[in-house]
C-alpha cells in the first residue's frame, strides 16, 4: 500500500465521520488507476468491519448509459453493501444519514449459492439465485457535488449509501429481465424511466460481470447476499423529505420514504 492510498482513505474516511464532503482523490491515485481506487475502498471496508458492520452482499454501478453519462464515467464498477444499509420498503430512511443522495431503480438479486469462479457465466448467476426483488438503491457520493471520475467513486465504494428492497420475492424461472419496464416516480410524479435492458442489455449479465471481477479479486459472492444489479434509468437527486416509489414490471414496487426528522440506526 502506498502512502497515496492510504492519504485517499484518510480523505474519504474523514468525509464519513464529519459528515462534510471532501475533495476528489483522483489527484492521490490518478483518474484511471482502477485497482488503486479498489484498494482504497479495501481500507474503507476493513474499517467499517472493524466498527461491527458485517458484509451483506454488493452492489454494481454505472451499469447504464444515462448514468455513466450522468458521471462522465465509461466503465462499471461496485461497491460492498454493509449490514447497516438496507431498508424494507415503507420503512423510514433518515436524510441525516446522507450527504448528498440521489435514488436509481434496480432488481436486487439473492443468492443461494456461492459464485466463486472468476470465469462465471450468466448460467452460473441463473443457478446461484434464490430469488429477485424490487429495489431502490439510495446512491450517495463523500466528494463534494459529486466531482467524480471513475477512481473517485471505485475509491468511494462505488458511491453507496443505502438501499431499500421490496418484500415480495419473485422467482428467475420463466422471467425475462432485460424486458421488464421501470417507472420511478416521486410523490405519485414520474421522474424516471427505463428497462431492464439498460442494465448492461440485461441484468442477469451484469451479476455475471460482478462475480468475475470479484471472484478474481479474492472476494467471491456468497450465498445470501444480496446483489443490486444497477440502475434500470437515470438517477434522481433528493432534496428534500418524501416518497420515492418505483414500480416494475412483472416484479411489484418497492417504495423508499425519506424523513427529515432523525432516527438513525
């Protein structure tokens, strides 16, 4: 590990514990040093483990065109999901938990087996998965006003914040993911739309992506995680209290409610 490294992390750390952002850290790790960025976000792990948290699946960003081009970013990437993240939909999410939160519709995946081969394929994803649910993952960046590039938000753990995940489980069998339909809608008003074939033509073959790059980095899906697959349509910033609700095809809804008045974990 290299001092620049663990300067990144120290930046990023900061941002977290005082709840103020920071200043990219692509001047620490260059802008395109992909496994510099993953080893910063190793250190931002371990502490988080450290502090009690446990490791409760992953999650895959810039998987779709609109959001990389909402970042100026050209590759996906992913980020660790923590057992302090996840909400059940309905349940209140505290805005004092975030600093400058923005909300994308996925289908979160739940394993029951492992996927440890670095050459994984999309029938290797199909077998793993127990089930499919609704999700909306609350994207969050500690880089003041989101300046990022693909090392700062790898480095950031890929810009994760929270999720919240729909209670109504839905089998592969028979399902066509890449034609499912998304409407993300804010107080009853659509805000965003898209498919399943924005995600990386189909999500299923994004899971496929994620569980090679990790299986080769040393650190393989397990069964039981859950696994957000990536944005269906453009995120959405939040700005205030409200409810944010995304409804998919063939899959129910799930609804995110921000509230404004504490009750954090």
């Amino acid at each position: 590990m290299t001092p620049q490294i663990q300067s990144a992390a120290d930046r990023l750390q900061d941002a977290i514990d005082t709840g103020r952002p920071c200043a990219p850290v692509r001047d620490l790790i260059g802008e395109h040093d992909i496994d510099a960025a993953y080893a910063v976000q190793e250190i931002l792990t371990a502490t988080r483990l450290d502090a009690g948290n446990k490791i409760v699946g992953r999650k895959i960003g810039l998987t779709s065109d609109s959001v990389r081009s909402q970042l100026g970013v050209s590759r996906p990437d992913f980020g660790t999901l923590f057992s302090d993240m996840g909400y059940a939909t309905g349940e209140p999410v505290p805005l004092e938990r975030l600093l400058q939160p923005r909300v994308e519709a996925e289908i979160a995946f739940v394993l029951e087996q492992d996927i440890d081969n670095p050459h994984a394929s999309v029938t290797d994803v199909l077998r793993a998965t127990d089930f499919v649910v609704a999700a909306i993952e609350i994207v969050d960046s500690r880089v003041d006003n989101w300046d990022i590039r693909i090392a700062d938000t790898v480095a950031d753990n890929a810009s994760s914040g929270l999720y919240t995940l729909g209670c109504t489980p839905f089998s592969l069998n028979g399902l066509d993911l890449a034609q499912v339909g998304m409407v993300l809608e804010h107080e009853g008003e659509p805000v965003s739309v898209g498919s399943g074939a924005a995600c990386m033509a189909n999500p299923v073959v994004a899971v496929a992506w994620l569980a090679r790059e990790v299986a080769r980095r040393g650190t393989p899906l397990r069964a039981g995680e859950v696994v957000l697959s990536g944005a269906l349509g453009p995120m959405v910033p939040v700005k205030a209290a409200g409810v944010y609700t995304t409804r998919l095809d063939g899959l129910g809804e799930v609804q995110t409610v921000f509230t404004d008045d504490g009750g954090a974990r």
